[in-house]
C-alpha cells in the first residue's frame, strides 16, 4: 500500500491508500506499484487510474507532474476531474 | 423637539436600511464562506509546486530560464527599467476600505517604482480600481471587469500569460501584483507581491530522483504554472477579502443602525407623550373656563 494524492489547481481531488496507480506521463503511461524509487515526471493528458483492493478509480487528468517519494504518490495537475467509465 | 409624525418616518427608513445591511451581512457571510473554501482548496497545489520546484531548482539551472532572470542581470543594464503593476480591486462596494485601501497601497507601491525611474504599467482588475484610476487619468494599460467572486484558473492565465510573454522577451523587467492577502476573514492586509523575476522558494534537494525528462525540461513546464497559481491565488484570496470586508462593513452599518433607531424610538415616545399631556391639559383648562 502507499499513500496517494491527486491535487489540481483548485482543490485537493484525492487523497487516500492504493494498491497501484496507472497515469499519463507526458510520453505515455506510467505504473507506479509501492516502494517505487523517487521518481518525478511531468504529466499529459488522459485518465489516472488509481487501484485499491479491487476496485478502480479513475480521475481525468491534464498538465502538471506526478512524484514519487518515499512511498507517497502525489499527482499534482492543473486540471482533474472524476471521469465517467 | 421634532414632530411625532417626522419621527415616525425616520424610524421607518432607518429600519428598512437595516434590513437591507441584515441581508448583506448573512449573504456576504454565506459567500465568504465558499470563497474561504477555495483559497484553503487551494493550497496544497501551492504547495506542491512550490516544494517540487525548490528541489529541482539550482543556480547553476537559474541562468537558462528567462522567468528566473533577475532585474540586475537584465538586457539592458542594471535595474528595474520597465515594470507592470496589477492592481485586483472588487467589482462592487459597500465593502468598507477594502477597495481604498487596495487603491492606496498600489498607489505608494506606483512611487516607489517611479521614484526608482522605473516605467511602470498598470494592469486593472475589477471595477473600483478602474473608476478610481480614470478619475485620476492615469494610462492604463488594460483593464479587466468580467471576473467578479470567483476567479477560475482560466482567468488568472489570460491575464498573467502576455505578461510573462512579455517578460521573457525582455520587455519587462518586473512584473507586482497589489492584492488583498487573506489571513482570516478580519484580517486582510493588501499586499504587494513580485510574481516575476520568480524567486524561487528555497528548498534543497533532499532526495535524488529519477527524473523524466530532465530537471531542466521539467521546470520550464512547471514554472509558468507557478507563477499562473501565483496569481491565481492572489485573485481568489481577494475575492473571499472582499466578502470579509463587506461582512465586517455590514455589520457595523446593522449595529449602528440599531442604536439609532433606538435613540429615534426614545424621543419619539417622549414627543408622543408631551403632545398628548398637552392635549390633556388643554382639555382640563378648557373645562374650567367653561365653569366660571
């Protein structure tokens, strides 16, 4: 498990454990599983996946960047939003 | 003493003024408090940026990023040889001195800068401060109406983009902002802030990341960010300043409208009360002048 926070520019979108989380870098998708290096990337656009005991939940993204540090995920983008399925 | 039916009129209109200040007071008290919940929003997109940037920021990288580019360093010479000033004010009054203090702070920040020689530009936000800056004729160089209580991301970009445009060209040297800084509803001190040159928040690097693609390609993308949220935050803060401005101003306008219906409700009575013993006197005395 790891903690993970998605933030856009107006507020804090979601903030909670996961189990993985799948988002779209800047020259395609990134997975991130636990204990992952420190790692920094900027973001594209598209759909963050965010797995947790099963079930997924999935926020459209747009600009920004996603960190990785000690077991904390933080995708912080300009824009994000649930997305429908 | 004034006429009973004089007073009576008074009395009314200053209760139907007070009502009106009532309702301001309770809607500004309902507004500031979404307009508090996007400055607290917010934050931690402030917060992050500004810690990822301060870890990948060095020196070494500072001389390549035209927005870091300092004043003394710049093109032409030292110093600060044009500048632009953005002023937010509100749209609307009855806020107390918010707007004028606003006002008065970009006024003194405008001398300092053109005491210093600098050219400097003004940027206006809001309506207040474009009435008050045509009154007083000064250029202007844009001005902007349409934003009212709550400012979206999409605003601040529009208005801070040519601005960095510009100042990456070397067009600008500097580029404030004068607004209300929100440190709780009653307190919102206006405030100058440099949104460029970009001070960049001092951090250092703690951790060693794995970066995609360079430090220096990740910052390029990030530091317009920053300075956009810069921005952002200065117009959303003042946006929920103003609410807390006019709810401090309404109240007192509801306070002091009490006290003086209750001093008009006194000597109303009292006039009420002298005329009808006058009348009974009149009466009595006319009763005895009968019986003689």
């Amino acid at each position: 498990m790891m903690r993970v926070s998605v933030i856009s520019a107006e507020r804090a979108v979601f903030e909670g454990e996961a189990d993985a989380v799948v988002a779209p870098a800047y020259d395609g998708l990134v997975g991130i599983l636990p204990r992952h290096a420190p790692f920094m990337t900027l973001l594209g656009t598209g759909i963050a996946k965010i797995h947790r005991s099963g079930e997924t939940i999935r926020l459209r993204v747009a600009g920004g960047f996603l960190q990785v540090a000690s077991n904390v995920v933080r995708i912080v983008a300009g824009s994000a939003s649930p997305a429908d399925s | 003493m004034a006429k009973p039916r004089e007073l009576k009129r008074r009395i009314r209109s200053v209760q139907n003024t007070r009502k009106i200040t009532k309702t301001m007071e309770l809607v500004s008290t309902s507004k500031l408090k979404r307009a508090q919940d996007r400055v607290v929003g917010a934050r931690p997109y402030a917060q992050a940026l500004a810690e990822v940037i301060g870890e990948l920021y060095s020196p070494e990288l500072a001389e390549r990023f035209p927005l870091l580019r300092q004043p003394g360093r710049s093109v032409r010479g030292a110093g600060v040889r044009r500048s632009a000033l953005l002023l937010i004010t509100s749209n609307r009054g009855l806020c107390g001195a918010f707007n004028s203090n606003l006002i008065r702070e970009a006024r003194r920040r405008l001398e300092e800068l053109e005491a210093q020689d600098t050219h400097t530009e003004l940027h206006l936000v809001g309506k207040k401060g474009v009435s008050y800056f045509k009154f007083t004729r000064r250029n202007v160089a844009s001005q902007r109406v349409d934003i009212g209580d709550r400012p979206t991301l999409r605003h601040a970009e529009e208005l801070v983009q040519p601005l960095m445009d510009r100042f990456a060209a070397g067009d600008l040297d500097a580029v404030d902002v004068v607004f209300a800084k929100f440190n709780s509803a009653v307190s919102t001190p206006p405030t100058t802030m440099r949104i460029l040159p970009v001070t960049p928040p001092t951090k250092r690097r703690s951790v060693n990341y794995i970066l995609e693609p360079s430090a220096e390609e990740i910052l390029d993308e990030l530091l317009p960010l920053y300075v956009q949220n810069q921005f952002y935050r200065a117009l959303v803060e003042t946006a929920a300043a103003e609410h807390g401005a006019r709810r401090t101003a309404m109240k007192n306008a509801t306070d002091a409208g009490q006290d003086m219906l209750t001093i008009l409700q006194r000597t109303f009575n009292r006039a009420r009360q002298a005329q009808i013993t006058q009348e009974l006197a009149e009466i009595v005395g006319g009763a005895e002048a009968l019986k003689g």
